[in-house]
C-alpha cells in the first residue's frame, strides 16, 4: 500500500464533537488544518470505492485503503483514546456485491479493536439475504481473529475454478470458496469477511501508526509512559529514548518504572536504552545496585549491555561484590566489564 | 536387576583390564529406581540413558544399588550429570552416598552441559558389598547420567561424544557384536501409532515382525506418557480397508493432557500387539545404529534403556517410524529438515527462503483441586513472570510448545524439554504464589518428561508431498491411498508469548487452513535411496507445509496400515517398496480396496 497516496482526513471528536482537522496527506505530513466548530463526523459523506472492474486484489485493497476516513477520538481527559472509521465499500471486483457500511475501530496502535453497524446499515450474504444474528456472531469473532487465514489469500484465491461452483458456497456472484477459509468465513458471505477482515488488520495498520508518530510530544508521552496498556507503554519507551533522550524529565520517568515490578518493561527498557545514557553516571549509579534483586535473564541483558560500555570504578567495585552469587556466563561477562575502558 | 549385577560382575571380574581399578555404573542401571525416572530421549546427543528425578517440586524416593568391590583402595569419584538450569543455579541439586563413607553433592553448580564432575576421593574395603544411593533434594529434575570410580587418580573421563561413546561399550562390555533377536521380514523402529499400525498390518499379511520401541509403553505421542489424543478422521477414506487398526487402537478421545493416563489405552495397545501372532515386540529398546550393505539396512542394533543390553535386528526390510527419521539418517537416506522456499516448492504458505524453522515440542501437565491449601515454592531458574504476562490456566494444552526454529528439535532437544520444564514451573509458581485465590487449592499433579514432538527430519521418497497436493490443485495420484483430512496446521509463536519472550517462545498459535480430503501416495512411504526402508509417521516424505496437514496420528496410523501391506507384497513378490509401486501397485490397490486381486 502506498501510504503517500492515502487522503485522509482527522476529526479530533471530544465528546462534544467540536473540532475537527483535515489533512490532505500528500507527503506524509499534515498539510492543511481546519478548525471547524461544531461539524459532526456526520457530515462527512461515506467516499464509495469504485474499484476499476478487472482490477486485480492488490489493486482493490490499494484502492479501499486510499478513500478511507480516519477520525482521531479522544476522551473527557482530551487525551487521544481511539482510533474510528465509517467504512462504504465495495465488497467485490465486479460490482455485483451490495456495498457495506460498516464503523470500524482500532487502538493507537493500528490493533483493531471493534466493529459496528451505523443505523440503518446491514450485512448481507448471497442474494442479498440479510445476515442473521447468528452471522453477526460469526464475523465478529472472525475480526478479532488478527490471526486469520484470510490474511494470506488474495482476492483472486477467493474464487475457485467455475465448474466448481455451488449455490450454497457463493456470495453474489459465481466461484467457490476455497476448502481452506471455510472456516474462516460467513458462509455466502466471503467477500464481506474478506474485505472487512483486511481493512481492519492490514490496510489500516500502517497508516495508524504513522498518523500516531505525528501525535508524538511530551504531554502524549508522559500520558503513554503510566498508560495500562504496556504497548503504548513501550511504544513511549521506545519514541523517548529514540527522539527525547536529551529529555531529563522523560528519561526519569522511564528509568522510574525500572523501580517497578514489570518485569518484563524493564526488561524492554534495558534492551532499548541507548548507549549514551548507559554511559552516564546517574544512570550507571541507579541501575547497578538493583542488580541483585533482577531476574537472571536481566542481569544478562544488563552485563551484556555494559560489556563495552565504560563504567565507573564504584561500578566495578560493586560488581566484585556480586560475585560470589554468580555463574560462569556472568563471571566471563563481569571480566569483560572490568576491563572496559 | 539378577541380569543387571551379573553384568556388573561381568565387568568386575570379567574385564580384569578394567575391573581392578575401575568401575561404571549406568545411572539408569541402579537396582532400585526409588522415585527416579529412566530419560532415553536424547540418547542420540548424549550416547546413554540417565535417571531423572522428576517430582514437581517434592523431592522423590532414593536411588539405590549396590555392587561387590574386587578390590579395595583408594577410588576417585566422578559424577556425569548436568545443571540443566543454570540461571545463575539451576535445582537439580541430589546427592551421591557410597556406602557410608562418602557423600557428596551434585547437579547444581552453573554450569552448561552435561559433564563429568569431580567427587573426589572414597576409600573402598576388598571384597565389600557396598551400596550407591541418589538422594535427591528438590524434585526439580536433577539428573544422573552415571559414575566411575577409578584408581587412576590422574584419569578424567572422556568429554568427546564419540570418545565418551566408545570408551562407555568398552566398560560395559559391549564392544562385541550384539546377539541377534531373531531373523525378521520387517522390523519397525518406533512405537507410536505408525510404527504400532505398521507392524501389526505386516503381522497380518503374514510376515514376520519386530517392533522395536524405545518406551516402557507403545502410543508415543498418543501414550499416557505424553497425553495427546488422535486426531484426523477415518470416516472420509476413499479406502476404507485403511484405518481399522487406527481404530482397534484408538481408545476413545479423552483430549490433551487428560488427568487420567489410563484414557490413552497403552494396555489396549499392548494387548493387540502382544496377541498379535507373527509380531514380537521389543519395548524399552533404543535403536542407535544400523549396519547397511550397498544401498540397503542389514541390521538395526538397538540399547536396552535400562540394562544397556544391546540386540541385534537382521531383516529384509525396515520401517522408520521413530518420528525422527533416525534409522533413515544413520543409514544415509535423503531427509530435509525446516522449511523449503516458496521458490522451490511452489508453495504459497512457504516461506520465500529455506530455513531452519520447525514446529516444537509439548511437555503437557495438568493440576488437580486439593481440599486444602497448598504451596509450590519460588522458582527463581525458571522463566519470569509478571502480572504484565502470565498464563492463567490450570492445565496445558497443544499450545505449550518450544522450538520454531529457535532451538533445533534433534540436536537440542533436551534444551527444548527443559525450556518447557521452566516455563510450566515459572508460571505455576507465579500463579501459586502471586494468584492464590484462583490457585491456592491447586496441585501441579503431572508434566510429561516425555515431550510430544512434532516435527524434525522428513525422509526423502520417491514422491514428495507438497501443499498442493492437500489443496487439490495437483491432481491425484495413482498411488494415493492414505486419505488424509486434517488442515494444514502450521505452528507458530503467539505473538502475545513473542512480544515478552522473543527468541525462548513456548507457547504457539496456528491458523487452520483448511484441505480437501486428500490422500497421500504410497511412494511418499519409502526412501528414495535406501533401498529397502519404509517409513510411516511425522517423518514421512513431505513438505515443511504439507506435513502441516499429514502429521496427526490417525492419518499416520493409516500411513502404517498401508505399509504394512505394501510389505507383505515386497515380501511375496521378492522386491524392494518401490517394486511395489512400480510392478504391483495393481495388487496393492486392491489390497486397500478390499477387493480379491485378480491377476490381468
């Protein structure tokens, strides 16, 4: 997918729904902001792909990815919670499936999260025949499959040789479905799931997380580095160290969680911490005397990560007194510190 | 144990070269095993056997065996054991007591690999009794291979594989050729559903057979042992002549890791086998070595896993169905192991380039409800975990697994089984110690020592497997016989388990990309260079992808069945299995359709 060809446009929706931000994403970057009060995401008309008849599935995707809207939803806090999208969509190359509107919903990460139905708007397999509530079950539970079969088909697969066809495995139009994503499908509706599964774990993603790179500055950061979930947690990590280690503040409030019992963010924050800072003494000075109370595994990382670092003689003297608990790996390690200039 | 001192004083008294200064003793020899359990599963890396103490964190019942001194003296001690832990410590911490002037202790000590440790000196008195005890501390695993005294206080053990191999049948008094089992028509190495199914459909089309297993118990992966139920159906066959002996074994379906071993019906298994006239069967026999003529298996020798006693197979032909194609590999057969590129296989679920990935191994366990609280202790070698991840389940399914690549399933195998040791105790401790109003009544009950392997070498037939054969999109083949209908079902780390143990996952997830029923073609169940050896199970001539699908135990079960007929025909007709296909497959079709053979 070509993220310099997708349009886009951003609503910042509070719950009072009063600004909203466009952005013609030509090269990436933001171009244009309007603020405009009091303009509901309700009045920004639903774009229909038209897929070029012929077109081949990597084309199609291409093609619904770019008229997708994203809108940018954030809490009472006025902090940025979620990421929506009313979707109208062709389903199918030839034009012959009923569109399907449907509101899609991703975390800050691009990680779909939940589908609705806006008022009025329906799913419906072969013939038309609108899905049951039994259908509905069915493809939920096929979109929170991130681990999908239907993530390695192409469009083109969907559709067996002609022969083949039977009444009961297609959706609107002639071709079987492949054995192989029966399982993975409303029966009669494969196009739907096919195409709702895609735009809400692969073509969608990307451009998520890159709109997300965008919201990056400290209050997000600091917002993110307390957050409950730990993706957005090492996602700060990982943005903090990258592009605000000159930060004394937020290279703090990392090393605060490192006081912490996650283990397993100290353990992302040990192997994501750049050398620079490892060099400096506060930094040196607050992580050695922990080192008794880490897991094995850390202790590892963190020798390994100081095996060519310089570290301070009060550092080294500490390490002598660490050895009497240690092992061959460690010890070959606490030599190779030792010598560090 | 007669058979066992007998040996021991063979080597006493019968090797006066060794027997005045040296003494061997096979951990998995001793008299009385107390609590210990015999491991053979890595006989093939490490060359032996050893004694496991595998108690879930209750130190299990000594060891203990006793031996006459020829003469007495000064002895220094050595101790061939494994910190199978070192994270800085591992806990398989035990005891070496001889007699009772000597006690040392063994197991823990940080470092990697098996090794021949140190014990010192003991003063041993002429023409003693004395006994040997393994005491073990913490009923996490600490493990014995064996110990050797030795008068020559300037004499280490050999290291060295090959070396350490040698120098160990030469001190057990195995360096003669073993003696021969018996003359067979088929002999099958391995056990489980494919190796069980092959042999018993051979005894019925009149051969003589061995089967040669290297567990107390037939299954394998479907034993009480490891607790994996059968899957893949029979119901689908196109001939239905297939699968009647997969389901004379089958004993019903209590699921993975079912609490009572008994629903896996290892004595349903036994007793068919047993009566079965025409077959012999060989449990608690390790197949190690072959002895080849030309293109062809003479003979298979295989190591009793506990006497060291070694036998001795001559037989026209052989099948491989160790799952690990280890008879195929030690005679030379083509095998691939890992996943073929896209490029080369056509494939669209293979990788664009060949590597070395493979799916795991599962170690199930499964806990029980006390009436009253209990404990299990911290386990500070063991994996770490936090309320930012854990499991949060009382019994283990499919999806306990290690392997994909990160460890090699032959070669590291132990790794592997121990990697999912630490996992399962790392996270039991943390649910008993960190979520005690879920789990406070819980009792680790069981974990299989057994690990369940999925996947290592493939031995190369005359036709290979490939997904598009399981799809339908090649069209099938004369020979296709053996219908298979499980999904292509290709194991992969959960992301989740990814993101908090990148490089060490063990647990998985899959995607279930459905098939036709298709079926397998004969050739894909003989070697292509070997002239004379069958196969049937895991280790079947396919695709990284394809085996995807043809892995489950029905399905392997009827690759057996199949085999087994196409060998009374090898037999009758005086030819190798690809004269079966290549001059009889008439008769063959026949045979599995159920209809009379009429000769055209």
């Amino acid at each position: 997918m070509n993220l310099s060809q997708i349009e886009l446009s951003w609503i910042k929706h509070s719950i009072f729904g009063l600004m909203k931000i466009i952005s013609e994403n030509c090269s990436g970057v933001i171009g244009i902001l309007v603020l405009s009060t009091f303009l509901s995401i309700s009045f920004l008309p639903p774009i229909l792909a038209q897929p070029t008849v012929g077109s081949d599935s990597s084309n199609l995707q291409m093609e619904r990815a770019k008229d997708i809207v994203l809108e940018l939803v954030y809490d009472d806090q006025n902090q940025p919670q979620y990421y929506s999208s009313e979707i109208f969509t062709q389903v199918c190359e030839t034009g012959e499936c009923k569109p399907v509107r449907i509101r899609l919903n991703w975390d800050l990460l691009g990680n779909y999260l939940n589908y609705a139905m806006p008022k009025g708007s329906i799913l419906t397999k072969m013939d038309h025949i609108p899905f049951n509530a039994t259908d509905y079950q069915k493809f939920a539970s096929i979109l929170n499959d991130r681990y999908s079969v239907l993530e390695d088909f192409n469009l083109s697969q969907l559709k067996g040789p002609k022969e083949k066809a039977t009444v009961q495995e297609i959706d609107g139009i002639t071709g079987a479905t492949p054995k192989s994503i029966e399982n993975a499908i409303v029966p009669g509706a494969v196009y739907t799931c096919y195409t709702i599964w895609h735009l809400a774990h692969v073509s969608i993603k990307d451009t998520i997380l890159e709109k997300s790179q965008l919201l990056r500055n400290e209050e997000i950061l600091y917002h993110f580095i307390d957050h409950e979930n730990s993706d957005y947690q090492r996602w700060a990590i990982d943005n903090i160290f990258q592009f605000f280690r000159h930060s004394q503040q937020l290279v703090d409030q990392v090393l605060h969680l490192f006081q912490s019992d996650k283990v397993f963010l100290k353990k992302h924050i040990l192997q994501q911490i750049p050398d620079s800072l490892l060099a400096q003494r506060s930094i040196q000075n607050l992580l050695w005397p922990q080192y008794p109370g880490l897991s094995y595994s850390l202790q590892l990382i963190l020798l390994r990560r100081y095996s060519d670092i310089p570290v301070d003689q009060e550092v080294k003297d500490l390490l002598e007194s660490y050895r009497s608990q240690s092992n061959q790996e460690q010890l070959s390690l606490f030599q190779l510190i030792r010598t560090s200039h | 144990m007669r058979l066992y001192l007998s040996s021991l004083y063979f080597i006493l008294w019968q090797l006066p070269l060794f027997a005045q200064d040296q003494i061997l003793i096979e951990a998995e020899s001793f008299e009385e095993k107390g609590g210990w359990l015999i491991d053979q599963q890595f006989f093939d890396i490490m060359g032996s056997s050893y004694l496991l103490a595998h108690g879930l964190g209750t130190p299990v019942g000594d060891a203990i065996t006793k031996l006459k001194v020829a003469e007495g003296g000064d002895y220094h001690v050595w101790v061939r054991t494994k910190d199978w832990a070192p994270f800085p410590v591992g806990p398989g911490k035990f005891s070496l007591l001889i007699g009772d002037v000597y006690e040392k202790s063994f197991g823990a000590t940080g470092q990697t690999g098996w090794q021949w440790y140190d014990g010192g000196l003991v003063k041993l008195q002429n023409q003693t009794e004395v006994g040997f005890i393994l005491k073990d501390f913490t009923g996490f695993d600490g493990r014995c291979d064996a110990i050797y005294l030795t008068r020559d206080h300037t004499f280490k053990p050999p290291h060295d594989q090959g070396v350490l191999h040698n120098w160990r049948k030469e001190l057990l008094g195995l360096g003669r050729v073993p003696k021969d089992a018996g003359i067979f028509d088929l002999v099958v190495i391995g056990g489980g559903m494919a190796g069980t199914c092959t042999a018993l459909s051979a005894a019925r089309q009149g051969l003589k057979v061995a089967l040669v297993q290297n567990r107390p118990v037939l299954g394998g992966n479907n034993s009480s042992e490891i607790r994996v139920h059968l899957m893949g159906r029979t119901d689908q066959n196109d001939f239905p002549v297939l699968g009647r002996i997969v389901h004379e074994l089958d004993n019903g379906d209590p699921g993975n890791a079912n609490p009572d071993g008994k629903r896996y019906g290892d004595e349903r298994k036994e007793q068919i086998v047993r009566l079965q006239p025409n077959l012999s069967l060989y449990l608690n026999l390790h197949a190690y070595a072959v002895e080849t003529e030309g293109n062809e298996i003479r003979t298979v020798i295989a190591r009793n896993i506990e006497t060291n006693e070694e036998l001795r197979f001559p037989a026209r032909l052989f099948a491989d169905c160790t799952g690990d194609g280890t008879i195929g590999y030690l005679a030379g057969a083509d095998y691939r192991m890992g996943r073929e590129s896209k490029a080369e296989t056509g494939e669209t679920y293979a990788p664009d380039e060949a590597d070395d990935f493979t799916l795991g191994t599962s170690n199930l366990w499964h806990t029980s409800i006390q009436d009253s609280p209990t404990s299990f202790p911290e386990t500070a070698w063991a994996l770490t975990f936090s309320d930012e991840y854990y499991l949060d389940t009382d019994k283990a399914d499919w999806q306990w697994e290690t392997g994909y690549g990160n460890f090699n399933t032959i070669t590291q195998a132990e790794e592997i089984r121990d990697h999912n040791f630490r996992a399962i105790y790392g996270n039991w401790s943390f649910l008993k110690n960190n979520k005690s109003d879920k789990y406070g009544h819980h009792k680790l009950d069981w974990v299989a020592h057994i690990g369940g392997k999925r996947e290592s070498r493939r031995l190369m037939g005359d036709y290979i497997l490939n997904q598009n054969d399981c799809t339908g999109e090649i069209e099938r083949q004369p020979d296709g016989f053996v219908t298979a209908t499980w999904t292509i079902d290709l194991h992969f780390p959960d992301p989740e388990n990814q993101k908090y143990f990148e490089g060490e996952e063990f647990f998985a997830a899959t995607k279930h990309i459905r098939v036709a029923p298709y079926n397998i073609p004969y050739r894909c169940l003989y070697s292509r260079n070997i002239g004379n050896l069958f196969m049937a199970g895991r280790n079947i001539s396919t695709t990284h992808v394809a085996f995807g699908s043809t892995r489950v135990m029905k399905t392997c079960g009827m690759m057996g069945e199949l085999v087994g007929f196409a060998a009374g025909l090898a037999i009758q007709h005086n030819t190798s299995p690809r004269g079966v296909y290549e001059n009889h497959l008439n008769e063959l079709t026949s045979m599995v359709s159920g209809v009379k053979y009429s000769r055209p």
